[in-house]
C-alpha cells in the first residue's frame, strides 16, 4: 500500500501546541521545534493512542518497548547539534520516530534495532513517511561498519558504557549522546561525548533519564 497516512488539521494543532509546550520545558533550538513540528507522531503510535500521540509522555508501542517522551527527544536531538546533510546513526530504532525527528533536520540518518519484530514493523511505517531513515536489523553495539564514519551517534537505550567499535565509527570532533547507566542502578545520565582530534574523549553531563536498557545482539523478546 502507498497511502500516505492521515495528517490532519487537528493533528496539525496538538503538534503546534507540543511544540509551544516544549520550549516552556526549555527546548530552545528552532530546528529542533521545527523537526518535531513537522514529523506526525500519532503514525507511529498504535491508532487507540492517537490522542494521547500529541502529550508529553512516553508510551509502548509493542514487543515490551517504548517510544520516547517528546521532551526527551528533543533533549537528545538538541544536544546532539545535527547540521543538515550530516550522517547520523541512531541505536535504538523502537517506533522510529526519533529517527524521523534527525531526518526532518536534514541528516541522512541511519538507525538500528535488536528486536526483531519491532524492526519489521517500524520499517513499514518508516516506507510511508517521506522521511531520509535507513532502518537495519542488528546490534547497535557493532554499529555500521559499511556506512562509518558518522558525524553524529545518538543512543536510545540505556547503556552501561560507551561502546568502543561507536566511538571507532565516529568522524574526528564528532559527537555522541548516550544515556549512561549511573552508578546506583537507577536510570541514566545524560552524557554528550565529543571525540576530539587526538581521539580523547570529552564528556558532558546533562542529568537523569530512564530508558529500555541496551542489549546485546538480535532477538525475539
Ligand atoms: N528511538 C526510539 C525509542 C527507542 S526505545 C523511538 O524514537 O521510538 C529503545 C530501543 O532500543 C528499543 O526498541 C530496543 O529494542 C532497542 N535496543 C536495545 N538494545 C539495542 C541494541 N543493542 N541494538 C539496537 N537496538 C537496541
């Protein structure tokens, strides 16, 4: 099937009023709104939600995953200083969305995810949409070695380090964000880490979250 999905005005209205919403939570960067203005998020959401697709929260979108809050979305994407035409590599694909956010800003955005079933679902979504996203099966922690280097890595899953063959595939002075398990076992901090020309590693942090842990290799669960 090719039908676009539905757009409508209404649609159209709760995004505007998401976006208002956010840059009162401190979402600043006007390409950042405009991505998320424009991306219809209710597509990606099973169609009982669609009048929840619109409020700040997160929300499953099937095989025990979820799709992440507005906010945080556009948190990670601010932090990340996409530039169009920049090639970005999402972990974490989950509903796809935050791919398409990337998209809208014009990177060429490749995502992966682990769980199998989710993968072919989001696809099909993602074919719909006139968004640039190349969606891949596989384990976010081996990343893309055929499509390396990247300008950008964004991480959404929990993880419990830095994965190395990431930072590998990433451009001198390129960034990463990555919700980082903390110490206590509960939840993750924010971290933006920028490889620097002599290849060490500078980190940020941008304080607590709590995201679907990241974990290792292709499965069913
Ligand atoms: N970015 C998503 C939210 C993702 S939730 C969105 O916009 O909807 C986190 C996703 O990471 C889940 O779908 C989970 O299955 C996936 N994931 C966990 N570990 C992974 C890994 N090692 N490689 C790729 N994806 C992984």
């Amino acid at each position: 099937m090719n039908t676009q999905p539905e757009d409508n005005y209404r649609h159209k209205g709760m995004r505007k009023q998401l976006v208002d919403q956010l840059r009162t939570k401190g979402i600043s960067n006007e390409t950042v709104l405009s991505a998320i203005n424009e991306v219809p998020r209710h597509v990606f959401l099973d169609s009982s939600f669609v009048e929840l697709a619109y409020q700040d929260m997160a929300f499953p979108i099937g095989s025990g995953q979820t799709i992440s809050q507005p906010s945080t979305v556009a948190f990670q994407t601010q932090l990340l200083q996409v530039e169009k035409g920049m090639k970005v590599l999402e972990i974490g694909t989950g509903s796809g969305y935050q791919a398409c956010v990337l998209a809208a800003m014009g990177a060429k955005v490749f995502t992966i995810e682990r769980q199998r079933n989710l993968y072919f679902k989001t696809k099909e979504i993602l074919e719909q949409l006139p968004f640039r996203v190349k969606p891949f099966l596989g384990d976010g922690y081996e990343g893309l070695p055929t499509y390396q280097p990247f300008d950008r890595v964004i991480i959404t899953a929990g993880a419990p380090s830095i994965p190395e063959a990431l930072i590998q595939q990433m451009k001198p002075n390129g960034i990463m964000v990555i919700p980082m398990d903390n110490a206590e076992g509960e939840g993750q901090t924010m971290l933006r880490v920028t490889k620097l020309d002599d290849g060490t590693l500078k980190k940020e942090e941008f304080g607590d979250f709590k995201f679907v842990p990241m974990l290792k290799e292709i499965g069913n669960d």
